[in-house]
C-alpha cells in the first residue's frame, strides 16, 4: 500500500504548554511513539494567540489544540487519539473488549466534556473575579462523581491493567485540579491512579513543565 507524502510528514500540533487538551495528545503521541512538531499558541499573549485570524483558520473554536495530520486538521482532543488509535501501531489506547472500551470512553468524556470545558481559560476570564471558587467547585463536583466510577473500574490504571484515553484525560485533570487547589486527597482512587501514571515517561516527557513553550521560571 502506498502512502502519500502527508501521511509520510510528522504530525504538527498546535497547543499550549499548560492546556489539558493539548497535554492529552502529547501524552497520546508520547505513548505511540509518534514524533511531531510543536507551534506554540500563547492563550495569554498579545490578548490570546488563539484568537487571531490565522489561527481560526486552524480552528473555527479559536481553542487549542489544532492538530495537523496525514493532509487533514483535527481540533478536539479526543478525536486526535482516536484518529491516532486507528491509524497507528503501538500501544492500544482503547480496549478490545467493548465494554471496558465503552468504560474509557465515558471516564473520557466525563472528563472531556463534564469538568474541563466549565474551567477553562474562556470560561473562567468571563467568570472574573470568583473564577477560583467557580473552577473548585466543578472540579470538586466532577471528581465526587469520577471516584466511585474508578473505584469499580480501575486497577492498575483507570480501566484495567493498560493505559487508556481514560489515563491520558485523567492525569490532566488532576494537574488542573492541584492548580486550583482542590484537595485531592479527598479522591483516594484519582490519586493514586494519577501517582502511577506519573511514572510513566510518556506522562513525564508531556508534562506542562518541559514543554518548548513553558515559561523559563516554571521550567523544570
């Protein structure tokens, strides 16, 4: 089979350092083994990179990331590691077994669509002054309802003995939520599990703290 010369391109993603978005596909990257490029997207700069014209040809959302893939642009998270799954070898991010992968799924989208969207950077500049107390409180409010999910599902990692999309939207989350200092020792299951995969180096060389873009005083 041949493949064309998109195919044969490293992927280029769009993203910045500290978006959980972003640091999912890098996680999925990192775990495939797929080397890509990285253009930085400043969310803060210059009112927000996001935001220009250029990049909203990228991405309609103006939202991080965009991804450029095989001849085609992809913007939401989620859809990147599934095209990735589907379209590379590696590690398997998504079960065999239907309905452990229905499970990755919904701690996925639990993740992706019921906490992070209501604390993000847009969400939380329209907030304005009580911004901390409105992220803890959905963070707090997503993780009361995660745990005992995990507590069913879970062994080594959230789903089971193999990482998962659900593992690469947990860890994250947790990141978000020690930064809006939400108490996670509140979280037994979340914690641990995010404990572990953190010794993972595909976690350890996504991290928001070593990325091309990350700010010099954070840098580690």
């Amino acid at each position: 089979m041949r493949l064309s010369l998109a195919c044969l391109k490293k992927p280029i993603l769009h993203g910045y350092f500290r978006s959980s978005c972003s640091w999912r596909v890098r996680i999925a990257f990192a775990l495939k083994g797929i080397e890509f490029d990285q253009v930085p997207v400043n969310l803060i700069k210059d009112g927000g990179q996001q935001l220009t014209d250029q990049y909203k040809v990228l991405n309609p959302m103006q939202q991080v990331p965009a991804v450029q893939i095989d001849g085609i642009t992809l913007s939401q998270s989620l859809a990147v590691i599934q095209y990735i799954e589907e379209t590379r070898p590696g590690p398997r991010l998504l079960p065999a077994d239907p309905k452990k992968r229905a499970q990755v799924r919904m701690i996925s989208d639990l993740i992706a669509s019921g906490i992070q969207p209501v604390q993000n950077l847009y969400v939380l500049q329209k907030i304005g002054a009580e911004k901390l107390q409105w992220a803890q409180h959905f963070i707090q409010r997503g993780f009361e309802a995660l745990e005992p999910i995990l507590k069913e599902t879970a062994s080594k990692y959230c789903v089971g003995d193999e990482i998962s999309m659900a593992d690469i939207c947990l860890v994250p989350q947790v990141y978000n939520a020690e930064r809006f200092k939400v108490d996670v020792d509140q979280f037994p299951t979340i914690k641990r599990l995010n404990q572990t995969l953190m010794k993972v180096d595909a976690f350890k060389v996504s991290h928001p703290s070593c990325q091309p873009d990350t700010p010099a005083d954070i840098c580690t």
